[in-house]
C-alpha cells in the first residue's frame, strides 16, 4: 500500500532501538523523510545505517536527549519544523507503589509526559499554520489497566492520551490530527530484564519467561505473546499519513486483545 508519505518529513524521539527504531523504519519505507533522535552516537549512527540498508532511504540522526530541555533546544535548532512528530521518548519500571520515591514520580513525568508535551508545543502550531500534520502519542495499554507495581507509568500513560485528546480538540476543520497508540508489552532489547524483575523464576530463559509473564500477569492477552516492534511501526506508519485524515484524537490498541473493552 502506498501511504503517500513521500517528501513528509518525520521526526521519532529515542529511535536508535525498540519500538521507536521500528517506527522510523516503517515511515522511512514508505519514503518519509526521518530524523532519528538518541543521546549515543554509535547507537544513532548504527540505526541510521541499518535503516538506510533495509529501506533504501536515507535517514538524519540527531544527537539530542529529547527528555531536556536543553536536549529539546539542540532539537528545534536541528529541525525547526516537522510535518509529523512521534513521542515514542518513554521510560517504564515495575516497582512496588511504597517504593516509589518522589523523584521517582519527577523522572517519569519529564521523561515521559513533560518531554512529549515541550516538542508538540514547538511543533504543533506550525502545523496548524501549514494546515496539514500529525502528532502521534506512543502510550501504552496500561493507561487503562493499570499494573499495581506499575502505577507510576501507568500514570503518565494516560497523561499522553489527555495531551493527545486535548491537542486533537484544536485541530477543528483543519487537516492536523493527534492521536495515541497502545502497544501492549513489546519485545525490546531490554525486555527480558524486565521480564526478569517481575517472575518468581528469574533464572529461566526468555521463552520460560515469556509464558509465565502472560499466564500471571496479562492473562486477557488474546494472543499470549509479545508484540513485535514492527507491527506497532505499521499503525504508526498508517497513522502518520494522508489515508489516515479521518482518524483524530483517538487513542489506538496494538495490545493484541489485552484490554477486555470494546473500542
């Protein structure tokens, strides 16, 4: 399918890996102009050359840590405007709520709140004046159910989905739109840490420790494994584009069946 992203020029925060590297490879497939952001420039560089191999389209990285403000200011001098703007920049933890201090809650909202909403502000209003753009949320399925030793991140979860909502709210009759994405746990290079700090076995291998993490802690996963990063990539990718003008201010799963809900 063509997307016609062709000449769109995308900017994806901290997509040297994970989802975020996935993101930037669908848009850069599908001929979108990409600036890559991270704080390593070997990381950087080594994304931006696999990405440039496998899609045949050349991608900018820019070294900047999106979750500053100094970070952000390296980032607006480096790319004064964007037609479409991912804040996929996200941190997580499973912690115990008695533990978490409050530079605990501080870190998790620059980071993943504060950072989204300082890049939307700068981008957003060159958008409405170019009356074509798209800001795209990466969130998380925990925005609505709420892990008890992930409350922290679940929070501001849902604080991306307000921002979205709110922002998509003032894209009335123009061709803006704003919306979230809520991929459920995805496979990353960090996950079997992860996977690690919350199973009562923590010396299995991965694939033990996958099953055990669906059977005791997302049971009402429809498909009982983790999410591929790509396949957040494409939503995003569809997202981002002209075919997607009718989708605005809606929060999107890419959970598989997590969230017991309709919508």
């Amino acid at each position: 399918m063509n997307l016609k992203l062709n000449g769109k020029s995308a900017l994806v925060t901290a997509s040297s890996a994970g989802i975020g590297f996935e993101i930037a490879k669908a848009l850069a497939a599908e001929g979108a102009d990409v600036i890559l952001t991270g704080r390593v420039q070997e990381k950087l560089a080594q994304a931006a050359a696999e990405i440039e191999a496998s899609t045949g389209h050349a991608v900018r990285p820019v070294l900047a840590d999106a979750a500053t403000e100094q970070g952000a200011e390296t980032l607006f001098a480096a790319v004064p405007t964007v037609d479409i703007l991912v804040n996929n920049l996200g941190i997580y933890e499973s912690k115990p709520f008695a533990a978490v201090t409050d530079d605990d809650w501080r870190r998790f909202f620059d980071v993943n709140v504060v950072s989204g909403a300082r890049l939307s502000r700068h981008y957003f209003q060159p958008m409405l004046d170019r009356n074509w753009g798209r800001i795209i949320f990466i969130s998380s399925e925990s925005a609505f159910m709420i892990p008890p030793t992930m409350i922290h991140y679940s929070v501001t979860k849902a604080a991306q989905v307000n921002i979205a909502r709110g922002l998509a709210e003032m894209t009335k009759g123009t061709g803006v739109t704003v919306n979230s994405v809520l991929p459920g746990p995805t496979r990353s290079e960090n996950i079997v840490d992860f996977l690690r700090s919350v199973s009562e076995h923590p010396e299995n291998p991965p694939e033990a420790l996958e099953e055990e993490f669906f059977r005791r802690h997302r049971s009402t996963s429809l498909i009982q494994r983790m999410i591929e990063g790509e396949e957040v990539g494409s939503l995003v990718a569809y997202l981002a584009s002209p075919l997607a003008a009718a989708t605005n201010g809606a929060a999107l799963r890419v959970e598989g069946g997590l969230l017991p809900m309709v919508g």
